[in-house]
C-alpha cells in the first residue's frame, strides 16, 4: 500500500484484558511449544515495583548470564550471555512506554 496500515489494539469495558492473564497466556505458549534447547525456562511474572522488578532482573537474568560467562571464560570459550542479557533488557526496556 501507498501508506502504511496502522492498527489500535485496545481493551474496554466490554471484552477487558488484564495483566495477570497475560501471564497465564505465556506459561501455556511455552508449555504447549517448548523451546528446544532453553538456557533457563521462560517465565513471566509483571509487577508495578521497580525495585522488586530490578531485584528479579539481577537474579533471573543478570546473576545467571554472568555464571555462565565465567563458565564459558574458564573452558576457553567466548562469553555471550551477557551481551545477549543486555540486548533483551534493552529491547524489554522499550516496551516499559507501553506497557
């Protein structure tokens, strides 16, 4: 097309959709399409604190790519968890806006 097409996606009144059944959603995609070879198993949990979102950023993601670095550094292996940790909290941190 000559312009792009531009959807609103919404919830109302009507139909409404609420955060906790967005974690429901995800746990069923992940169980109904497993991942094949999984660093760690997916999982999504949305809270409204920064600090208690921060403390689970280090422990789920930070704490584990760096072990697993180091691991990688230890067996003469090129480290990539970290860089790739970073990547997705970068990509998650732009979709804080919307969400």
């Amino acid at each position: 097309p000559k312009s792009p097409l531009i959807y609103n996606c919404t919830s109302g009144g009507l139909n409404p959709f609420r955060w906790g059944e967005l974690e429901i959603h995800v746990r069923s995609a992940f169980e109904n399409n497993p991942l094949e070879k999984p660093f760690r198993l997916p999982k999504a949990t949305l809270t409204s604190s920064y600090l208690a979102h921060q403390y689970w950023t280090f422990v789920c993601h930070t704490t584990p790519a760096f072990l697993c670095d180091l691991y990688l550094r230890l067996t003469g292996k090129k480290p990539r968890m970290m860089k790739l940790f970073n990547r997705l909290d970068k990509t998650m941190s732009l979709l804080e806006y919307f969400t």
